[in-house]
C-alpha cells in the first residue's frame, strides 16, 4: 500500500478555514517528480500529468464519502477512485491530494507508491483510500 505524507502547510491552512473538507472540491495530481513537504499550493507540484488519454470529463475528482469527528477525532473518508487510460498514461509515481475549491489549490498529501507507474490504453489503476481509518483524521 502506499505511504500518506501530509504537506506541512496543510495543518495551518486547517487552522486558519482554507479547507471545508466535508463540502470543497477535491483532487488528484499525479507526477513523477517527488513532492516535498514544505510544498504549498498546485503550482508547487512539477511535471504533473494532464487528464489526456484518461477517461471521464473530470478523472481526477474525488468523492467524499464521510468528514466526520466522533469523540474528538476527525476523520476524512474517500471513495476510491479508478482512472482508466484510454491512450499511454505516465510514468507517476506520486498523487497528490489538493484543494480545487481553495483560492490557491492548497495542498493536502501525497501517497508514493514506491516505484513509477505506466499504464497502456485500456488499463486501470484504482486509489485505494482506506474506507476504515480514512485518508486522515485529526485528534
């Protein structure tokens, strides 16, 4: 499974109401090119892949399927999401989560998979977001 990095940023812009991550537009963006943590905003993140040869009018949405606290603990929940390539996808790497609703695309993590990732006309690649412990929680 691959490994969940928060950016730094992403804690302050909690605290300070740039992200309504029960209700704001989430994405993804894959590239090949490590992310870091200090990073920031979308235009931090280089080489990342367009929506060319994948299918759907918007691959790179996510679906929020709970934002909830129980007991003081904040959990975010995501359906996964299936990218199917209708031409050559990549190489990516990493997916990064962001913030499309926020003024200035504010990121959230990242996921690194640990290798580089192809995918031939035809082929599916599915984010596994862990339904039961949830992208993130805060406590």
């Amino acid at each position: 499974m691959a490994t969940f990095n928060k950016f730094n940023s992403f804690v302050e812009a909690v605290a300070e109401k740039v992200h309504n991550l029960g209700s704001d537009t989430l994405k993804v963006a894959l590239t090949n090119t490590l992310p870091t943590s200090a990073n920031t905003v979308f235009a931090n993140l280089t080489s990342v892949l367009a929506t060319t040869n994948l299918s759907g009018a918007t691959p790179f949405n996510l679906t929020t399927t709970s934002s909830a606290q129980t007991s003081g603990t904040y959990k975010l929940v995501l359906a996964d999401l299936v990218l199917t390539a209708t031409g050559s996808v990549g190489p990516f790497r990493y997916i990064a989560i962001y913030n499309d609703t926020a003024t200035n695309k504010e990121l959230i993590g990242f996921y690194d998979y640990g290798s580089s990732i192809s995918l031939a006309s035809g082929e599916t690649f599915t984010l596994d977001f862990d339904a039961a412990n949830g992208v993130l929680t805060i406590a």
